[in-house]
C-alpha cells in the first residue's frame, strides 16, 4: 500500500470506499485518474459511476464509428481497470438505478464558446432524453442507489463550473452533492482545471487544495492508452482528436464541501 499524500486523509478517511461521479467514459481517467490511482494504490476502494456513453464524442480518422456508444463502453471498461477501480456502472442501469425501468441517459453534446476551445457550452440540438434534460432529482436518486450500493462514504464530481464547462458535467455537481447530503456521506468537489495551458476558466473553489500525485502517472497513462480512438499521449500532454492539448492531470485540487 503506497499513503496518500498529507491532507488528502482528512477528506477521505482510511479503507473508507469512494465513489467518482462522472459525465462520459474519459472524464475519470482525464480529471480524476491520478485520483483515483492514488486511492487505490492506499487502500480504499474506488468506484467510477458514468451518466452517459459519450455518445455525441470525437473520433480519430478512420475508426468505424457506427457504434459509438459499444466503443466507448469498452474503452471505459479497460481504462477502469488500468485504474483499478473496484467496480463501475452506468447510471440509470441497475444497480445504480432507483426505479424500473431503467433507462439511458444520452450525451448532451456541447459546443465551444470561444474561438481557442477552452470553454464549452449546451449544443443547440442536444436530444430529449439528454441528461442536462433529466430530473435531477431522478439523476440524484440514480447516483444515490448505487453510492449505497456499493457503501460509498465519499462522492467525488466537478466543481460547479464542471470542468470546463461542459453542460453534462455543469449539471451532475448538484444532483451528486445532494445525493451525498441525503445519504449524510462526505462530498469532494473536482476543481476546475485549464483545458489547455493558461487560465482556469472559472475562480478556484473556496478551499481548495492542491495535491501532486505524479507518482501514479504510470497508471494514467495506461488508462489513457485504453482511449486510442478519441486522444493520444504525447509526453506530458494529452492530445485529443481536434488537436487540443491539455497536460496530464498528475496534479488535483479537490474541494470538500457539506
Ligand atoms: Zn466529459
């Protein structure tokens, strides 16, 4: 067992099992991989719960993209456990389902706001059964069922600027926190990071807390590895199929919130 580094126990207690709310297959290994890693490799179980396959994603030329969503699935599920994740589900599929029947929740999509790609808006055409178009209260009785079952004491998501804001990860913060408030466990929000080198493109949560965690790089960059059909490892960058660039995230800031 490898130690968290100081500070990161407070807000995850020792053995204590942690579960990662997330919008799409990659957003676990791209903002939250050396989290996890770090976690796991200290002995508390992680668990990755999705809201959606990905479904309106990127593709790199030349791969056969007829099902989207069967790739990504499949991608997610190896990228998981290069992370060593415990265990893994989509939301709205039993167990983490509160209510027959289940259901999908689709991808949002998104569109970029300004003209260097590094903020995302809601896409005009996104579909009816679109998670931003979802009950969150239905969303937040989804990602409670199966924080329970699993015995989650930590829910971890975005911060409320989601990222870089796209509308699928800007929606799951609320329904996450208030999953985690109605179930009395500890809630981590994911601090905002810069999509590509500069600014963050919202103001650092209140409170939060930087954590190096480069020594899990290893584990990243083969969950990573497992995303060849959407991004490409290139030293410390991370290159995705539009040719955005953003770091590898080795370094987390996380914020607790009640
Ligand atoms: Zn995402």
């Amino acid at each position: 067992m490898i130690p968290v580094p100081a500070g990161l126990d407070g807000l995850f207690p020792p053995a204590a099992p942690v579960l990662f709310v997330h919008a799409h297959p990659d957003d676990e290994t791209l903002s939250t991989g050396a989290l996890i890693a770090a976690l796991t490799a200290s002995g508390r179980p992680c668990f990755v719960l999705t809201a959606t396959r990905g479904e309106r994603g990127e593709v790199r030329a030349g791969v056969p993209a007829d099902d989207l969503a069967a790739l990504r699935e499949d991608e997610w599920r190896r990228a998981c456990a290069a992370l060593g994740v415990a265990g893994h589900a989509f939301l709205g599929t039993p167990p983490a389902r509160s209510a027959a029947p289940q259901r999908r929740y689709h991808d949002s999509g998104m569109v970029w706001l300004d003209a260097a790609e590094t903020l995302a808006g809601p896409a005009p055409d996104a579909p009816g059964d679109a998670l931003t178009s979802a009950d969150p209260a239905e969303v937040t009785a989804d990602v409670a069922a199966y924080a329970r079952a699993v015995g989650a004491r930590v829910l971890v998501t975005y911060d409320a600027a989601g990222g870089y804001g796209h509308p699928d990860h800007v929606f799951l913060h609320a329904p996450t926190r208030a999953a985690a408030s109605g179930l009395g466990v500890g809630f981590v929000a994911v601090v905002s990071q810069p999509r590509t080198a500069g600014e963050p493109v919202a103001a650092p949560a209140a409170g939060a807390r930087w954590f190096d965690l480069a020594a899990h790089r290893e584990a990243v960059v083969r969950a990573l590895a497992a995303y060849a059909s959407q991004l490409r490892v290139d030293g410390a960058d991370v290159v995705h199929v539009g040719g955005q660039r953003e770091p590898i995230q080795l370094r987390i800031g996380v914020a607790a919130a009640r």
